[in-house]
C-alpha cells in the first residue's frame, strides 16, 4: 500500500535521485524538474552515480548542488544511496527511474518516478520499488493505465532554437522527393524501430529516384549514375541522417544496426547530436518506434522547433503528437511510413504550415515548461507564483 503525501506551501529540501550517470531521457527530466523546482522557489539537489559524470556535470552547470555515490558498477551505486538516504529522512527524496526506486523500498517521503513502462521482471521489481512511497509518477496517461495506481506527471520540454525559430517556412521544405532530407534521433535499436525505418527509407528512396530519373538505361553509356531532376541536375537522391547511438543494446545487435545503417544508400550516422543540430538540418522527423513509449521527448522536441513529425500509433506518441496528426503509421508499418513521407511530399506550402502550427500549439499548451511548471506546482501543492514570505514546506505522509 502506498503512502499519500502532500506539500504546504513554502521552502523545502527536494532530493532529486538519478538512474544513471550517463545522460538519458530519465537523466533529462531529472534537470528540467530540478529547474522547475528552482523556479517555484524550492531547494532542489540532486543525487546521482559518481561514474560516469555526465549527469553530475550537466547539473553542477546548471547550479545546482551535487551528491555523488558510489564507486563502479550499479551495486555500489545502490548500496551507497540506501545508506545515504538514511541521513536524509525529513527530505523529500524524488527518485527518477527504477534504481533508486528500488533501493530505497521501504522508505516514505519518497516520489517513485518511473521513465519507462515496467516489462517482465521490472513489473515486479516495481511493485517492490513503490512499497511505502508517497507517490507513483509515469510521464503520460498512457503509461498510467499500464502502472495501476500511478500518477500522469506528463514530461514537457524546453524551447528549441534551430536558427530559423517561428521563421522556419515551409517553403523551404523541399517539395522534392529526391531532394527530401529525413530525420531520426534517439537509441539505435530494434525496439526503436531502427530496422522498419531502414527498410521504409530504402524503398522511399528508390521510388523517389525513379521518379526523378531521366528514364535513361543505367547501363547505358550516357547514364552517369545519379538521379537527374526535370532540370537536368544530378541529385544524389533522399537523405536520411540518424542520430543518436546504441546505448543499453547489446554489442551483437548495435553491430548488425550499425552494419546496416552504413550499408543503405543514402544513410548518414550522425552519432549523438544536440536535437537543435539535427532539426535545422531535417523536412521532417520521423519516430518509428515498435516497442510502446512512455512518453517522446523527442517528438515533443520536434513539435517546438517546428519540424513536421511522422510517428507510429504506439505507447504515448499519440497522446503527444493527437490522436488526430494526420502522419500516424501502424507499428512495424514499413509501407505505412513510405506512405506517410509520401503523404508529407505532397503536401502543400499551406498545409505544411497547419502542420507545424497544430504541433507547436499543441507543445506550448501541453509540454511546454509552463505546462510542467504548473503540474509540479499542483502535484506539490504550491502556488504556480510562490510567495516568498510563505513558511516552511512539509510533506505529510498517511496510508491511501
């Protein structure tokens, strides 16, 4: 049974405790909430693994005070928080994933903010996490319905600059399918959908060359190899520019995607990248996930710098995206993504800009950090404006 907790008003101790010391999505929230928690006028720290430090470092930059725990390896990293949270009881401690979750079962004053849906044995070791907790968090209403009991805190990103900002037309998309540049950004992996979207790609690219070729024999002399426009020009057909990396996957398969990124035509790695770096280079992103996702930060990402999306219907990207975003594929849907490109193609100067419109209005009402900022107030809660002269914040814990 888990505890209830609620927040009066006023100045508190938030301890904000990571999964990892690498930055990941999870890693990610972790700083945008310590921010909002800033910005409401509380005290947050955050607590994470000594190795690696990019999240240690991240957070230093940002100012906010740092715990580092552990020495290598997850084990020492849990054993280390069990013990520290022992000084800390009269603190709220925000847990951000299942590790720290986990070490610290038992204990109250304790959000359990879990980042991803549980599978298989996480569904039990989930169920042991969240003993004694004030409060089970999951990113989006979707992942709620999956985690009985839990709490929507849906995520929210911040404003992405690509240097065209509002200004970003969509003239300026190409109108071209052998001149289209398509976008991939986050983990490579199967269940990322990593294999569908090469597949797609590979057929998008050969239809868009056919259709721009000049019809000539390319075994013919006169045939150079390229693909030609209707104004004689050789165009090295669609591009499709991946980032991100194979982290958390096995070594076996991380080989054999990154064998078969480098193999199809017109395929660029791009390694890890700022989602800035990516999108100013992009026509449009695509999300073609098959494993369901708690969230999608990195459409949400895409909605506020204004680049067109399409996505598979599966897990949270809907409920991000609307269940109404006219370029929403079937999981696992390979025929379906090339139709959508296609779809997108065709689309008109006009239409392109409803596109991004509806996105970006739908980012700044739902997943903006004025969105964020006004859940985490409500979930703790304070004032959305704090009040400085307020006393002291206390979390008062009784069973629900």
């Amino acid at each position: 049974m888990e505890h209830s907790g609620a927040v009066a008003g006023g100045v508190m101790i938030v301890h904000l405790a990571a999964n990892h010391g690498a930055l990941g999505g999870g890693e990610v929230m972790l700083i945008r909430t310590a921010q909002i928690l800033r910005d409401l006028g509380q005290d947050p720290h955050v607590v994470c693994p000594a190795a690696p430090a990019d999240l240690a470092d991240r957070a230093r930059e940002a100012g906010f005070p740092v715990t580092t725990l552990g020495g290598a390896g997850t084990v020492s990293y849990l054993w280390a928080l069990r013990c520290w949270a022992t000084r800390h009881r009269n603190d709220l401690t925000w847990c951000h994933g299942l590790r720290p979750s986990l070490a610290l079962a038992g204990q109250d004053r304790r959000f359990v903010h879990l980042h991803q849906i549980p599978r298989g044995s996480h569904r039990i070791l989930t169920r042991v996490a969240r003993w004694r907790a004030s409060r089970t968090l999951v990113p989006s209403e979707t992942a709620a319905l999956a985690v009985p009991g839990a709490q929507a805190l849906g995520n929210w990103t911040d404003e992405i600059s690509t240097g065209t900002g509002e200004d970003r037309s969509p003239a300026s998309i190409t109108s071209r399918p052998e001149e289209l540049t398509v976008g991939y950004l986050g983990r490579i992996s199967e269940g990322k959908g990593v294999p569908e979207l090469l597949t797609a790609f590979e057929d998008f690219r050969r239809a868009g060359c056919r259709s721009g070729s000049d019809g000539g024999d390319p075994g013919s002399p006169d045939h150079d190899g390229g693909d030609h426009d209707g104004a004689g020009h050789v165009s090295s057909g669609p591009r499709l520019l991946v980032g991100g990396a194979a982290r958390f996957v096995p070594p076996e398969k991380a080989r054999d995607l990154d064998r078969r990124l480098r193999d199809v035509p017109g395929v660029e790695p791009l390694g890890w990248i700022a989602p800035a770096d990516l999108f100013e280079r992009v026509d449009v992103l695509v999300c073609p996930s098959v494993a369901p996702e708690s969230f999608g930060l990195v459409v949400a990402e895409a909605m506020v710098a204004r680049v067109p999306v399409v996505a598979t219907s599966v897990g949270a990207l809907p409920e991000v995206l609307g269940t109404d975003h006219p370029l929403l594929v079937e999981p696992g849907d390979t025929a379906g993504l090339v139709r959508a490109l296609d779809t997108f193609e065709a689309m008109s100067t006009r239409q392109r800009a409803e596109l991004t419109d509806a996105q970006y209005d739908r980012w700044s009402e739902r997943w903006s950090p004025s969105a964020g900022r006004r859940r985490v107030a409500a979930l703790l809660g304070l004032p959305s404006d704090p009040d400085p002269e307020s006393g002291p914040a206390t979390v008062a814990g009784g069973r629900s």
